[in-house]
C-alpha cells in the first residue's frame, strides 16, 4: 500500500445522530455523547425507543383487549420517560420517536429515513462462556446498522442519571471530553476509514490521538525488509499529513500480541477517553463482530468505543 492509499481525510460530517434507548442506566450513560457530539458537529439528535410489535407479546390464551390495555399503559409510560429525556437535551435539537418493531429493523429505518451519521447506544454486560459479552440486541444492531456506532459499554463509568422524580438534570456535554483518543489501524481500508473519525474527533476536542498497530505474528515477518516494527511506525508517520489542525502531534506507537489485548492494555496506560477502531463487513452484507477484535474491545474496554464498519 502506497503513501496516496494511507492518506486520511478529516472531512467528516455529522449532521444527524440517531441515539438509542431504553430507559435503562446504560442508555443513560450514553446521553451525554449524543449532545457532545450535536454540540461539536452540530448535528440534529434523533432519540428513539422500540416497543415490540404488538404480535411478539400476545400470548392466545390471553384476552386481546387485556393485551390491549397492557400495551397501551406501556406506550404511556414511554412516553412520560421519552418526555423527561426530551426535557433533559432542552438546548439541543433534537426530535423523539417511539416505535414499534424489532429493534434493529427499526433503527436502520430511522438511519435510512433521516440520513444518519452516526449511532450512539448504551449497553449492558452480561457473562458467558469466561468471557464479557454484549446483549443480543448489541450484537444485532453492529450486525446490521450501516453507519459508525459508538458504543457506551458496560465497564464506561456512568456520569450521568436522568432524574425519575422530580426535576430532571440538564446534560452537560463539556464533561465529555476526548482527552486522549486511541486509534488503532492495522492499515486495512476499513480500518482506514475509522481513521477519518480519530482525526476529525482529535481535531474537535482538541484531544492527544495515538496511533496504534499491533503486530500479531511477529515471528513470520522476521524475514522482511525493512522489519515489520519499523515499517509499521513508517506506515503510522505516512497517516499523520493531515495533523496540522491538531493541537497536538500524533504519536505512533507499535505492540507485539493480541490486537484485543495490546488495545485495552494501550487504553488503559494512557487513560484513554475514546477508542476508534474500523471492522469489516463481510461480502454477505451482514457482519458478526461477536468474536472479532472490534467487538471484543467494545465488551471490554472502560471508556466509550466507535466502530466503522467497512
């Protein structure tokens, strides 16, 4: 790959962002990005809550009109919560939608309908099988939404609560702030394109960007020339032409292991306030990040992750 292929452009726009919710202490925690981000980009934020279809939660030995009156007492208390978000983002454009569906097909809807540019949504943990894993509805949404997701995961400390009596508080986008963002690229086109974000994000927080490759299989590129530690920080410089409206410079940085382990480890030593990592689609349509380093990170890391998919 040539220096003209590794260019990144900071040419970002995002003029429209979707957040997703669910009332719950998660989504919470994820409010505060969605109006750091309106207040950076300037863009309309679109909040949104899906109720399951109306079939999903009929059971035939119920009586409909019983079904019925549940249903209608959820949809209230939708929207008494939807109220008290709308009332906690006063000061930021913003519309509510309350809808009916499976979550995913809902979502990519709304991204379709209003042009989307970015997803924010908060998620919970869960353990399984030794590791931390996400909630099914996280998975499915990576799998199928088309634009960047940043993802608030369950180890993210949670900075804000929307009151459930009484006054609700006002979000307070500038305690969101992108001291120190990691982008880690193993040089890829997608990864690439995550790279986009990681600069323009640096150049609007004015935050430290470090650049990060890891090196997975050391042993099989011993034979290169020049050696791969070496080529991988020339290949990290070449990424740095577009740092001159950043406040400061870019630092390359290079690890020997596992992409998941030397990610989290780098985040964690440098206290870093936001990942950015780029995953590929697969030539199917559909991607399945369960296992992948993309979604991995995201179950793992302590501060907020955004994830192109390429």
């Amino acid at each position: 790959m040539n220096l003209l292929e590794e260019r990144i452009s900071t040419a970002v726009s995002i003029k429209n962002i979707l957040f997703s919710t669910d009332f719950s202490e998660a989504s919470e925690a994820a409010l505060p990005y969605a109006a750091a981000m309106s207040l950076r980009y300037g863009g309309m934020v679109h909040v949104a809550h899906v109720l399951p279809a109306v079939n999903r939660i009929r059971p035939s030995a119920i009586d409909p009109a019983i079904i019925g009156a549940i249903y209608e007492d959820a949809y209230s208390d939708t929207q008494e919560k939807m109220q008290r978000l709308s009332t906690c983002l006063r000061g930021f454009a913003h519309h509510t939608y309350i809808r009916h569906g499976k979550i995913s097909e809902v979502l990519s809807e709304i991204i379709r309908e209003h042009d989307v540019d970015l997803l924010i949504a908060g998620t919970h943990g869960r353990t399984g099988v030794g590791k931390l894993l996400l909630g099914s509805v996280a998975e499915e949404i990576f799998r199928t939404v088309t634009c960047p997701v940043l993802t608030v995961g369950p180890k993210v400390p949670r900075a804000f609560r929307a009151s459930q009596h009484g006054r609700d508080e006002d979000i307070k986008p500038t305690s969101v702030e992108f001291r120190q963002i990691l982008y880690a690229t193993d040089f890829t086109p997608q990864s690439l394109a995550a790279g986009s974000y990681a600069f323009s994000l640096a150049r609007e927080f004015r935050s430290q960007l470090i650049l990060l490759h890891v090196i997975e299989k050391y042993h099989e590129h011993l034979q290169d020339r020049p050696g791969p530690i070496d080529l991988a920080f020339r290949r990290l410089e070449e990424l740095k032409h577009e740092d001159a409206a950043l406040r400061y410079r870019p630092e390359p940085t290079v690890k020997l292991g596992s992409p998941v382990e030397r990610i989290l480890q780098t985040a964690a030593e440098r206290n870093a306030d936001l990942i950015v990592l780029g995953a590929q689609r697969h030539s199917g349509g559909a991607v399945h990040l369960l296992w992948t380093t993309a979604y991995q990170v995201v179950a793992q890391a302590n501060c907020p992750v955004l994830t192109v998919l390429g």
